[in-house]
C-alpha cells in the first residue's frame, strides 16, 4: 500500500499512514526524516507557546498514536522501518525541546534542537541503537527516536544555559 492507494483502505488505515508519514512529508524523495522533522517544528512551536504541560501532553500524546499508526502501517510493508514513516522523527524533535519548553524558543535554539536530534537521530548512541537494531515492531521504531530525541534536550539544554 502507498499514500495513492489511501482512496480504496479503512478510515483507520487512511489515518495512520497519514499521521505516521506526518501529513505526508515522508513521502518526500531525498531525506524523509529531515523533512519530517522540519515539518515538526510548527507543532513544537504551537506546544510551546500553549504552555509546558500542553506541551508535555503533546508529545506524550503523540508517542502513543505514532505508536498506533506505526503498527497499522507496519502490517502492511515487508520492511522494519519504512523511510516514509515519520511520526517517530516527530516525537523525537518534540522530545528535544522538553527540557527548554518553559521558555521562549529563540531561532538559534529551534535550530540548534533541529541540529542536534538530527544528529542523535543518525549516530543512533546506544541505547537507540538497541531499539533501532533488535526491537522489529512499532515501539522500537518509535524508541529510537524518543531516545535521540533525550540525548538532543539534555544537550540543548546545557547548550541554553551556558552558550546562549
């Protein structure tokens, strides 16, 4: 099944692939992760300015339907992570920004979060690259990220503090 199909499968169907490949930002030919993250940021932004605890219902609420449309999407592909599945890049950019959520976001600081959970994201420091390797289901998929994405907010966050 591919996002042209969406027309023919369940509501439910349609919902998952369209949350888990974030509004279909996955779909995009050349760095579908980087894409989806940068698509997260608005999302980030209007938590924010909401508030730390929306923020933070946010983000939780977002890792448990990823979670969902990640299983649903999974059902149907021959692969472990699909490239287009994002959802997980947009937990993990939100999760970058926990530790920072209490104050106004500066460009410098969206870009740097941005930066840093793409880096954690690809080096894949351990225990990411556990879940990355040995977890084939839709919690690793997710675990991943959440994980770069807490390596990114710890380093942002002493970035805050002690640069900007």
């Amino acid at each position: 099944m591919n996002l042209m199909q969406l027309k023919r499968s369940t509501r439910q169907e349609t919902a998952a692939w369209l949350l888990a490949t974030w509004w279909g930002s996955g779909c995009f030919p050349k760095a579908p992760g980087t894409v989806g993250s940068l698509c997260s940021i608005p999302l980030v932004l209007l938590a924010v300015w909401f508030g730390l605890p929306v923020f933070f219902c946010v983000t939780i609420g977002l890792f448990f339907a990823g979670w969902w449309a990640v299983r649903i999407v999974l059902r149907t592909q021959n692969r472990q992570d699909p490239g287009f599945v994002v959802i997980d890049e947009t937990v993990g950019q939100s999760v970058a920004f926990l530790l920072v959520a209490g104050s106004p976001l500066s460009w410098y600081t969206i870009l740097c979060g941005f930066a840093l959970f793409r880096f954690f994201d690809i080096v894949k420091i351990w225990p990411a690259s556990f879940f990355d390797r040995s977890v084939h289901n839709a919690f690793g998929v997710m675990m991943d990220d959440v994980i770069a994405g807490l390596y990114a907010a710890v380093v942002l966050y002493g970035v805050t503090m002690f640069v900007f």
